[in-house]
C-alpha cells in the first residue's frame, strides 16, 4: 500500500533532511509512504526517486524529521507575516490601537517563534476526516463516544435556542448537527487519535491508540490514511 504524505515539498526542505536527496536535481516533490518496501517515493518535477530505509525506525524518523522541518518553516513565516501585519501593512494605516497592546500582541509573537525554534511542539499529522456515509458505522464500533455524542447534540440545541428568532417552537429540539471525525497521526510517540466533533460545539470526544513499535505504527498510518477523506 502506497499513501500520499506531503505535498509541494521544495528541495530545499528535503535536502535538509533526508542526506540521499542532496544528489538529487529537482525543486520540488509530493513525497508518498510505502511502509512495506521501506521507502519514500518522491515524485518530483523531475522524475521519480525512491528513499529506500534500512528499517522502520529510520523511516519513522525521516517521517518525523521532515514534518517538523515543513511544520516549522510554514508556522515561522505564519508568525513574521502576522509580525509585519500589525505593525506596517494592516489594511487601515490609518487606525491605531494602544501602543502598549500592540507591544503586547508583538511580544506573544516573539515569544511564541523562541518556543517554535527551540522545537517545543510535537507533530501532529491530520490524516483525514471520516466519510460522511462512514460516521455511523464508527459511533457503533466506539459505544463508548455515544454518550458524549448525546450531550453534545443537546448543547448544540442550547445553541440554536439562544439564536431562534422564528415561530416555530419545536425547530431546536428536531435540528440533528453534522457530526464529523478527523483522525491524527503523532509519529513521535506512536499515538493514532480519533477526534469526534459536533458542527457549532467543536470537540466531544477523542480515542487514542498507541503503537509499540515503527511498523505497527506506520501501517496504521497507512491504512488510516487509505480508507479516510483525503485531506
């Protein structure tokens, strides 16, 4: 089984990572996992290339090594944007806030980009969401998530009661939320989690699964990955 893992990799966020692509000649790659040969497959704008791994353990840890280095370039460019925007390219120049809130605001910034360098964060990988058709059959084989369910469906309709403004005085009580799962993958410590949200209410419930070693982790990654919504 072959499952897509990032998209739109530049060959410098590779090269950084992975030693073997140093020889390669591209600028860019979508990079698949194929767990049973030991490999990643980089299809690049020039040509195919396969990353062949001694062992699981290798192949987890080029897994992780390059989500960490894409999740912290994407998120450091996210907090100068963010920067730049509050103090020189807001869309109304000619608005001013306080001058000790925005000290503030950029300070969190600058303390927040310290965290992200010192790598203080574990990766997370969103795998996918549940197909729609696919939810029920979920809820009935995880008993355990229907009372959360139940009750975040009654606190959606606590919601829509305190917005209703029409006649209609059952229309709350029949309203039935959409209900979605997403599943994420943590490689770091080998935890596939299956997160249940309820539309409005956010996070109701979550099942963690941890694996005891980097196969068993990475073919779960891949037959998650298979059977779910693409991201």
């Amino acid at each position: 089984m072959v499952i897509r893992l990032f998209l739109n990799v530049k060959y410098h966020e590779l090269a950084g990572e992975l030693e073997n692509v140093k020889e390669l000649n591209f600028s860019e790659a979508n990079i698949w996992l194929d767990t049973d040969n030991k490999k990643m497959i980089l299809d690049t704008d020039n040509g195919r290339a396969d990353i062949i791994f001694d062992d699981y353990g290798k192949l987890l840890d080029a897994v992780i090594r390059i989500g960490r280095a894409l999740f912290f370039n994407d998120v450091l460019d996210s907090l100068n944007r963010a920067r730049d925007q509050l103090t020189l390219y807001r869309r109304y120049p000619e608005l001013e806030m306080e001058e000790r809130m925005l000290i503030k605001l950029i300070s969190e910034i600058e303390k927040a980009k310290e965290d992200l360098i010192e790598k203080n964060f574990t990766l997370k990988i969103k795998l996918g969401d549940v197909e729609v058709e696919d939810v029920e059959s979920f809820i009935n084989d995880h008993p355990e998530t229907k009372k959360a369910i139940e009750d975040g469906i009654e606190m959606y309709r606590e919601l829509c009661w305190k917005t209703y403004e029409d006649d209609d005085p059952d229309y709350c009580d029949r309203i039935f939320p959409m209900i979605y799962i997403s599943i994420y993958a943590v490689p770091e410590d080998k935890r596939i989690i299956e997160v249940v949200n309820i539309d409005q209410v956010g996070e109701v419930y979550e099942t963690v699964k941890v694996f005891d070693d980097p196969y068993s982790f990475l073919k779960a990654f891949e037959e998650y990955g298979a059977s779910i919504v693409a991201r």
